[in-house]
C-alpha cells in the first residue's frame, strides 16, 4: 500500500482537560509521526498543534477521527496528492 504525507492541523481549545488524552492518541500512531509542533495560547487558554505524518490512507484517517473524537478538540488535515 502506498503512503502519503500529510499535515494534521489540531486546536485544542481546553488543554488541561483534553491534552492527556491528546497525547495519548498521538504516542500509539509514532509509528507514522515524524514531526509535531505545539503553540501554547496561555492567555486564550488554547494550543494549535501541527503534527506531520507519512502513512497509509488508513492510518491517517484513523488518526483524525481518534483525535476529532476527544472533546474540545479541532483537527483539520491536508494530504499530499502524491503517494511515495
């Protein structure tokens, strides 16, 4: 199966109730993460997370869904059309 690259987009609107489970979400996919950027909003009390992934189809739509599905999270993401 071909893989492709692409940018998860996460805004975590309350991160001291969701970010435990956030993390936790993000740890059991290491295997297709290869780079995370966190943006803490201490004042807003938010964090916009980018995390860069290469994997299947499969794997990242799992990734998604499993963080879309924490409360009080957003995640957008953006594949790459070309598969390597």
């Amino acid at each position: 199966m071909k893989n492709r690259v692409a940018v998860l987009g996460v805004i975590i609107d309350n991160p001291e109730e969701s970010q435990i489970e956030f993390n936790s979400v993000v740890a059991d996919f290491k295997g297709i993460v290869r780079g995370r950027m966190g943006v803490p909003f201490e004042h807003e009390g938010i964090s916009v997370v980018s995390i860069i992934v290469c994997g299947s189809l499969d794997e990242i739509n799992s990734l998604t869904g499993k963080i879309g599905n924490i409360k009080g999270i957003t995640v957008k993401t953006s594949l790459s059309k070309k598969e390597i």
